[in-house]
C-alpha cells in the first residue's frame, strides 16, 4: 500500500523533520467545527494529556477540499493561502480529518503552482511536512503507541479511503486502539472498500453510494461490535446516517473521543 | 439535480436495480482481486516492475513520433504495410478498403478494445461484411446482441446459465447443453473451429508493438486469438498509437505486469508475436498494420491527463473499483468502463457522450493503488472534473452554490455567521428533520441516512482554562 506521499513516509521512527513544540496547533476543518465539537474538545483533551500545549488558531475555516475534488479547484486556491497564511507560525499542525491532511499535503502544492507564486508554492510545500493526521502525530512525532484511554466496549475500525491509500497510516490507528484499555478490537471484513461517501459523490451518484454503504454496513453488523470507529467525521456522518436509519444500534465515534475517555479529568 | 438524472447519473440508477447483476459482478470481480492480489503480491520487485512499467510507457509517450516511424520502417521491410488513421472513419474505411479486396462476405476476429471504439464491426456490417467475434466472451456479448461490459472479461454480466440458454438457442441450433463450462463451451468450440479453418481475412488487435523489431504481440487465454492471427491468408491489426513501445527488452517487463495484473495469472496463456510476413512458413500471406490516432494526440497534449495513455487495458482497476462493482460496465456507456474509462472516454469521446463520467468515483484510490504502470487515477478524474465543468457540464445551480461557498468560506466572518445559522437550527431539530427532504441536494441523501444531529453549542465550552484561551 505505498502510494502518495512521496516526502513523508511512515516509519517506525518518530519523524526528524517536526519536533514536539508548544507552536502546535489543531486544524479542526469546517466540517468538525459546524457539526462536531465534541471531536475537536476530544482531540485537545487527548494532546493536553500526551504533553502537547495545543492551541486552536483562530479564523481557520476550510482547507478547499471540497472544491478541489469536485472539480472547482481555482476556487480552492484563495483557500490554500489564507490556510497557509493562518498557519506559518506553527511547527506543526495536527488535523483531525485524513481526507483534509490528504489534501493540504497532495494537493496544496499542485494548487499553489497555479498562481506562479514563488513564495506560495514554497510555503505550500514546506506546509505539507509539518501538517499531521491526528493519530499519526501521536504514534510517529510524540512515538506514543498508549495514551492510557478506558475504554470497555467491542468496536471496529474502517479505514478510510485517505487515511488508508494517501497517508498510508493504518497501523497508527490500530496501534493506539489496541492499547485502549477493556477496548475490544474486531476486525471488519472487507474494510478496504470505500463506504460509498466521497464528499459530492454522494449528493451526485447517490444511488451508488447508497449501494455501497448497505454493503458496508452490512459487513459492520458482522462485527458484533457497538462502535465503529474511524479518523474522518465525514464517512462517519455517512455510515451513522445509515446505521441509525435502519436502527442498528450500532453507533459511530471519531477516535479522538474514544481516545478521550478514561483520562484524568476527561469525560466519556 | 434529480429528475433531470443524465448519463452515468441516469444509467448507473437502472443497472443498480437489477440484482442478478450485482451479484454476477460481486463474485467475478472478487475472485479475480483475490487471485491479482496472491500473484503480485509473490513477486519480490513488484513495486519496482511497476515503476519500469510507468518509465517505459512515459519514454514511448515522449518519443511516439520517433518510435512510430521506427516502427513502420521495421514492419515494411518484413513485408508488412502500415496504414496512418486520425480517425474512426478513417480507420473502417482503410479496412473495408482493404476486405474488399479480398472479396469476402465474413471474417474472423480477436478480440479488440480498439475495432470496439471505433465500431468496426457495424461499419462492416452496413457494407454486408459480418465480421465474427472469436474470443469466447465476446462471441456471446456479439450473439446476444449485447455490448460488452469489462475490458477483459466483455460478458462479466452474464452468468453460467445465461450463456447456456444462449448457446442452445443460437450456435447450437437447439440442441441441449449440458451444465459444466466445459459443455457449453465445447459448442462455441465447434462452431468456431470451422470458421477458423474457412476464413480468407482475420482483424486483431495489438497489446504491444515493438518499434525496434516491427514485432506485434497479442496476448490471450483460449487460443481462438492465436487461429485468427495464423490461419487466414490476410492479417489486419489495429491498435492506438499509444501501444508502442521501444525495444524487446520492455515487452519482457510489460508481459510481467499484464497477466498479474489482469486475469491474475503468473504468465499469460496464448501469447503470439509476429515481425512482418514469414513467406517461406506457414501463416498470412498480406499483414497489415492499422495506427489510430482518434483522439490520443489531444490526449497527448495536456500534461495533467497524459498518463491516461500509459493504459496497457488490465482492467486491474476496474475489479478493485467500488463503484463498477455496484453498477457494472454498461452504465459507463463506453468500450472503455470503469475508473479507466471515467477517465479515458471524457478525452475520447468528449463531454456530450462522456461528461459525467469524471463524478462516478468517490476518490478512494483503489485503482492508482493497483495500476501496473502507476497512473493517478484520482488526480486526473479530479482533473476532467475541472475539465468537464469548463465545457459546461455541470448545472448552474452547483456552479453559483460552490460559489457562494468559496466566498464565505474565504472569509472568517461570513464563515462565523453560517455557523451561528447553524447553531440556531440546533434549536428545531424537529423543523430540520421535516424539511431536509425538501432541500435540493439533502433529499435522496436523506432517504437511506438519519439526519446528523446538529450540535447546539460550539466547541471550547467543554475545553476548561485552555480553551477559553484560545477559543
């Protein structure tokens, strides 16, 4: 499963280029920001507890992502600065979306390349080495594999598409969720599949998309578990639509907040 | 957007709904993964043979004009011609042309994406010439009316007992068959076996073309390719400028990446190469090499989307790809289906045929993952997006929403007031759960998903000291 990135390849070792700073901060994405507070005060709960005096930037709004894939990439590009302008003074920048680290690191260079602008494309380019999936920060910057969470349920994890094939970070998950204590980890088949959500996709296609996630969850309810968990709200908010709407009883949580419980002062 | 639902949109809804369908293409693709997956995954250098394979279809993509003369000049001197078409019409008329000649009312084919795109054979047949479909799947596509559905496997579609009713209906002129594969298939053996002995003229297509030697190559699993390209007095193949490559030595690294990448096969069954004429051994006595254009040099031209014509036709990404899965080839409307086609046939065939195509994948990379010569399926579907949008494919009403979207997501203040907007419906859950069927783009995505709950307050209330802080 090696493909994507090219500068920043996962490896056992803790990455040299960022080091564990107070200049750290949460990119929360717009998305988190309108529908999911509870994800963005899990995450800040979890860094604050691992050490890391994280912050959350004030005026960020939305990495372009939306408009980049759906095919309105030039009105992605005033996006890509005002990101970057709001995030250079950072040394690194932990995001709580795979698809959105995904496309500040593929794509923003691509994007900055449009405008010929010298000091944008170099800006853009040393940004996607200090931006972070969430969990990938904590296992390979901090080299933290247990964040001494509580947490006693069965739950199973979908890798998401991003997560899996662009940052290439599935054993981060993994990794942090075994440690999870009285968490029961099953295995999900068939969990390389998309969901069936793809942002627009399942606005434009929404019959296929639909096909797609009966065929998810059904593999979800194989499972036995309670939770499914995964690093993107987004395929959640997809995947719970669905579960909650044939009653599955199943529900759906960002890691973050599973991360969350159990620790000192946390709740769950 | 709905009611008004156009190409892939219109037609993947239709071939979603039928379920024997479905499962056909569930359980062939997932046997063919599976089997992809064991092959590859026992060659030490996989990822290094992919990246040979990507380097060579890039150097011949660079040097097509050079290497394309060079090919000509090899196959002329072994006796063979070499014919130039720009395009579809050209292409039929050089063949018919050449048919005629040999004045023959029937003629034997291999399987050929590239006569598919140019719709060889109904050419040929307005001009009273039935050319007939050798390859097994492609014989039941051509007797049963139908249009083929996958890359490799045309009659993916059909299941075993499909086929066996339409074999004792058409070539096995009523007689029962039995139930194993190898009973059906002895009829199509039958009937074949005397038309290949009775052929004057046989078309093919080209998998690779070595422009050093003039050596074509065509690779096949039955044999019947290897009759038609063997025993009838005239060869003709056809093949896009794209399938030529340098020397002998890159046909060896591509004939490891096709098979395993494809039918999931360490090495390819039938695999026949020819330089020229032989006149002093048995085989055709005239062969004529058919190069088309058709598109590929526009391909060509635009560097976010060259790649696309590294495509060596494995179909690989089609059986990983989700959405395929679900609907299957016809809905693509294409020769060329799956992520591939989505977005091959948007370049060849443009955006009155193909436009939608580019919107029927939700990005999730399983095809670039599996791609023996590693192309950027997602980037350049991304790319035609963008493409496809400027040619006025999408509706008004996304442009003017994504719009308004850029605008307020560009500024921090606009960005604020939506999300108190937001935070204010928090307040009628019930108002938004009875009206989100009624919004545009919300109300078939609400009709298989629960409305999220939206959250009353934001986000810092719950983060203590720190959050006061910075939120």
């Amino acid at each position: 499963m090696v493909f994507g990135l090219v500068e920043v390849q996962c490896t056992d070792q803790p990455r040299c280029e960022v080091t564990v700073s107070d200049r750290t901060s949460l990119f929360i994405s717009c998305f988190n920001d309108f529908f999911y507070p509870q994800t963005i005060e899990a995450a800040t709960r979890v860094l604050r507890h691992l050490d890391v005096e994280v912050s959350i930037v004030e005026g960020q709004t939305c990495c372009g992502q939306i408009h980049y894939n759906t095919g309105y990439a030039d009105m992605a590009v005033p996006l890509v600065r005002a990101f970057i302008d709001r995030f250079k003074d950072f040394d690194a920048i932990v995001s709580i979306s795979g698809s959105c680290t995904a496309m500040v690191r593929e794509q923003y260079r691509r994007l900055a390349l449009r405008t010929h602008d010298q000091k944008l494309i170099n800006a853009a380019e040393e940004l996607s080495k200090r931006i972070f999936e969430f969990t990938d920060y904590i296992t390979k910057v901090l080299g933290i594999e247990s964040t001494g969470s509580y947490f006693p349920h069965r739950v199973t994890y979908h890798p998401t598409c991003h997560s899996l094939r662009s940052l290439n970070i599935y054993q981060s998950a993994v990794n942090l969720l075994k440690n999870v204590e009285g968490l029961e980890l099953v295995e999900l088949p068939n969990a390389e599949q998309c969901c069936g959500f793809g942002g627009t996709f399942s606005v434009k296609n929404e019959p296929v998309s639909s096909a797609m996630l009966f065929d998810k969850m059904a593999n979800i309810e194989k499972t036995g578990a309670e939770i499914l968990v995964a690093l993107d709200n987004s395929c959640l908010m997809h995947i719970g639509g669905g579960l909650k709407k044939i009653n599955s009883g199943i529900s759906v949580m960002h890691i973050a907040e599973i991360l969350a419980s159990g620790l000192d002062g946390g709740s769950s | 957007m709905e009611g008004q639902a156009k190409g892939f949109q219109g037609s993947s809804r239709q071939f979603l709904a039928n379920s024997q369908l479905r499962s056909n293409l569930r359980h062939a693709t997932s046997t063919i993964r599976n089997k992809r997956y064991q092959v590859t995954g026992e060659v030490d250098d996989w990822e290094y043979l992919r990246e040979r394979g990507r380097e060579i279809k890039d150097y011949s993509l660079a040097h097509l004009d050079q290497l394309l003369s060079q090919l000509e000049d090899s196959i002329s001197n072994k006796g063979g011609k070499v014919h130039f078409a720009v395009n579809a019409k050209q292409a039929n008329e050089i063949i018919y042309s050449i048919v005629q000649t040999h004045q023959v009312k029937e003629l034997v084919k291999v399987k050929s994406l590239t006569t598919d795109e140019i719709e060889l054979n109904r050419f040929l047949e307005d001009k009273g010439i039935h050319p007939l479909e050798t390859d097994l799947a492609e014989l039941i596509v051509q007797l049963a009316n139908d249009k083929p559905s996958h890359i490799l496997v045309p009659a993916i579609h059909k299941n075993r007992s499909e086929i066996r009713e339409l074999f004792e209906k058409t070539i096995a002129s009523g007689r029962h068959l039995g139930q194993t594969p190898a009973e059906i298939a002895e009829a199509s053996r039958l009937y074949l076996r005397e038309k290949f002995l009775s052929a004057k003229v046989a078309i093919s297509g080209v998998n690779f073309a070595v422009a050093e030697t003039g050596t074509i190559c065509v690779v096949e699993s039955e044999g019947n390719g290897r009759m038609c390209i063997t025993l009838p007095e005239v060869l003709i193949s056809v093949m896009g400028i794209e399938k030529v490559i340098p020397t002998m030595e890159d046909l060896g690294v591509m004939l490891e990446l096709l098979p395993r990448s494809s039918t999931g096969e360490r090495m390819n069954p039938y695999t026949s190469m020819w330089s020229g004429l032989y006149p002093d051994n048995d085989g055709p006595k005239e062969f004529h090499l058919v190069v088309l254009d058709n598109g590929r040099t526009k391909v060509l031209r635009d560097p976010s989307s060259r790649a696309t014509l590294r495509c060596i036709r494995c179909s690989a990404c089609l059986n990983v790809c989700p959405v395929y899965e679900r609907v299957g080839g016809h809905a693509y409307d294409s020769v060329y289906p799956g992520p591939i086609g989505a977005i091959l046939s948007p370049q060849l065939f443009g955006p009155s045929r193909s436009g939608t195509l580019p919107w029927a994948s939700t990005l999730c990379g399983a095809c670039y993952e599996v791609c023996p010569v590693k192309i950027d399926i997602p980037s350049i579907l991304v790319h035609q997006r963008e493409q496809m949008i400027n040619k006025a494919v999408a509706p008004r009403g996304e442009q003017v929403l994504f719009r308004v979207m850029a605008v307020v997501l560009s500024s921090p203040i606009l960005y604020g007031v939506s999300k108190s907007i937001i935070r204010s419906m928090a307040r009628y859950p019930r108002i938004v759960k009875a009206l989100a069927p009624m919004v545009p783009m919300a109300s078939q995505w609400v009709t298989t998903r629960e409305v999220p709950d939206i959250p009353s307050r934001n986000w810092g209330d719950d983060l203590g000291r720190h959050g006061e802080e910075h939120g």
